[in-house]
C-alpha cells in the first residue's frame, strides 16, 4: 500500500496579515462612525451620503476576506467559488439598492410630519 504524503503548509502569516487587514477596516469603520465627517455624512450621491457608500464597500471588503481565508474558498474549485462569490455579489448590490431606495422614499415621505435629527 502507498503512502499518501500531504505537505502541510502553515498559513501563520497569512492569518496575521488578514487579521491585520480586517482589524485597519474595522478601526477606519469605527473612526468614520465616530467621527462622521459633515462632508461624507451631509451631502448626498445617489440617494444615500457617501459615508454610507464608503461603510458598504468597507463592509463587502471585510466579507471577500473573511470569506476567502477563513471559510477557505481559495481552496475550492473555480466553479464553487464563482457560484459563492457572484451569488454574494448580487445579493449584497440588490440588497443595499433596496435598502437606500426604499430608505430614500420613508425619508422623503416622512419628513414633513417628523423632524430628523442630525
């Protein structure tokens, strides 16, 4: 019977550069949260403000990784990942599309009965 040898490759600094990554995102989120700059946060493009724009791509960002690395899909055949990736894709643009229409709609409906707080 043969023996099956498998190489057994440590990914240590590849974790630590992906934590490292996920961590730089995560703290600009938080700071951009704290902060919310009157430039990014008052003025409007394409129905939302650009610090909504800038969380969504920091947050698919932040999930490519994630799911890359750590659900090992860089490991998996061509055709499941770009079944995986474009399905996330898709989902993640129709998802935020409807959420800042329908947001943008309640906004311009509501606001001469309530008074919103900035």
């Amino acid at each position: 019977m043969a023996a099956h040898t498998q190489e057994h490759k440590s990914h240590t600094a590849l974790i630590w550069k992906v934590f490292g990554i996920l961590s730089v995102i995560t703290i600009v989120e938080v700071i951009l949260g704290i902060l919310k700059p009157d430039v990014l946060h008052l003025t409007k493009i394409l129905g939302t403000s650009p610090l909504n724009i800038i969380f969504l791509v920091l947050t698919v960002i932040k999930a490519y990784y994630i799911t890359w690395f750590f659900m090992h899909m860089a490991d998996e055949s061509k055709s499941l990942r770009r079944a995986v990736v474009w399905t996330s894709v898709f989902l993640i643009i129709y998802l935020a599309t409807l959420l800042l229409i329908e947001g943008s709609y309640i906004n311009d409906v509501l606001s001469p009965l309530v008074k919103w707080s900035y």
